[in-house]
C-alpha cells in the first residue's frame, strides 16, 4: 500500500533525500549574517525573509533541477529575497530584473559588492499594481539579454500579476533566452478542475471571481493585484514557444481543495531542443 507521507516522515525522507542540501538551506534560513531589508522597504510577501528564500532555493534545486553551473535569470526578483540564498548556492552568474526602483537599489547597494556576479536591473514597464506609470508596455517588453544565453528562468509569484497579452510576451523572451534543455520555474495559480471546484465554492485565496476562464481575476478594480490561470490555457501557451512541462505540477493549496505544502502551485518548464 502506498503510504501518504506528511509531518515528520516527510522530513526525514527529505533529510535522506539530499542532506547537503537540507544543511545549506537550514543555514541560510538562521543566518544573521545574510543581510535583511528594513521592513519598510519590502514591498511585496510576507514571513520570514532568510527562511522563505532558503525554502524556494530548496524547490529550485530539488523540484526544479537547477545546479551550482547554471546562469540564472529572475524576472521579479523584488528586493532579493530569492536572490540572497542563491550567492550561497550559485557558481556561475545571476541577473535580477524588476519593476521597482527601491527593490533594485536595495540590491545594487546590498548584494552586487559582496558578490559581483549578482547583477541587477530594472525595467520600466507599466504593471497597474506595481508601476502604473512606466514608460513601456508589459506586452511589448523586451528582456536585455542575449538569445538563449541562461541555463534556469525564475519566476515566483510573477505571472500571478499579469495578464493574458503581458504572459504571452515574457513567455517569448523567456523560450527566447533561455538555452534548449534550459528550465523555468515559476510560482503561481493554475485552475484545474479542483482548483475550479473551490473558485466556485469561495474557499479559494485569493477569492477570484467565478469566470468563464481561462483569466481569473480577484479585483476588479485591481485586475493586476492577483490573477489565475485556466491550466491548458497556460500550458498551451508555454507550449506554442517550445516550453513544455519538465515534470509533474507541484499543487499547492490556495485553492481550499487540496493538502499541500506550498501556497502556490509550482510548474517547471523545459525549453526543447
């Protein structure tokens, strides 16, 4: 019979699993030393800081594939918080793109000396929650990158901000820098059935507004403040720039249906060769 593993025995079987790397990510998560943003200026998550990062580095290693080598690329990469556990990890380069100035400033100031690898950017594109008032057009962006020039893409809860047109454009540049047998991982909201099921039922967070599909918004109002995927729509339209699930999607629970660890689902792509 196949045993449901939850609590402690799943801990233990991660321990098992890759020891070196439970050991470098309980390090990072209790590192005083790893400097922290004033509260202040974190403008986007909440929790921990140092324990967070630690545990997203954990899903890019293990759910993600990614290695010491790669050349990582992160769009949204907010005031570092995926950034600073991944100088512990990263052999190679890091480039970090955004759309707030004081998240990149912060990380300019903070991690670029102590690792010159680390690089920072920052785009001026128009997001009605973030930067209303910038000067190009998230649909018509264009990522100032090499062609197919980074091993890993990383986006955590950055396709949850977007809509249809904007997906489908950092969708292109994505399969467009990244190398083929290259990976993307990114956080977000798919609706499946399930997920649809508690849409409908309002156990969903955030609440989105029971739709047709495939773009499920929260606010109205907002429309850029949360916004969820129909999971074949999404697929496909990864799929149309050679970008194809390298593995089974990690489900998470803010849909109120399902037992999960992690809030977001979490899907990782693979650009063919």
């Amino acid at each position: 019979m196949n045993e449901v593993l939850t609590g402690q025995k799943l801990a233990i079987l991660r321990r098992r699993a890759d020891p070196r790397l439970e050991w470098l990510c309980a390090q990072i998560a209790r590192n005083r030393f790893l400097p922290v943003p004033p509260p202040d200026r974190v403008f986007i998550g909440d929790g921990d800081f140092r324990a967070i990062g630690a545990e997203f580095l954990r899903h890019f290693v293990r759910t993600g594939g990614l290695k010491p080598n790669h050349r990582v690329l992160e769009i949204g990469c907010g005031i570092g918080r995926m950034a600073l556990p991944l100088t512990q990890y990263l052999e190679s380069s890091y480039d970090g793109v955004d759309i707030v100035e004081d998240g990149i400033q912060w990380c300019r100031e903070t991690i670029t000396p102590a690792y010159p690898e680390f690089r920072f950017q920052r785009l001026d594109v128009v997001n009605g929650l973030y930067n209303p008032g910038g000067a190009v057009q998230a649909s018509k962006t264009t990522l100032p990158f090499p062609d197919a020039g980074h091993d890993f893409v990383i986006l955590t809860s950055v396709v949850t901000h977007l809509r249809t047109e904007e997906t489908a454009r950092y969708a292109a540049e994505i399969a467009r820098v990244l190398k083929p047998g290259g990976r993307c991982f990114l956080s977000l909201f798919l609706v499946d059935t399930r997920a649809r099921e508690g849409i409908a039922k309002k156990t969903a967070r955030p609440a989105f507004i029971d739709a047709p599909g495939p773009e499920y918004i929260a606010d109205e109002a907002h429309p850029n403040a949360a916004v969820a995927y129909g999971e074949s729509f999404l697929l496909g339209l990864f799929a149309r720039h050679g970008l194809r699930p390298a593995r089974a999607i990690l489900r998470g629970h803010w849909s109120g249906q399902r037992m999960a660890e992690n809030f977001q689902d979490i899907l990782v792509l693979e650009k063919q060769a």
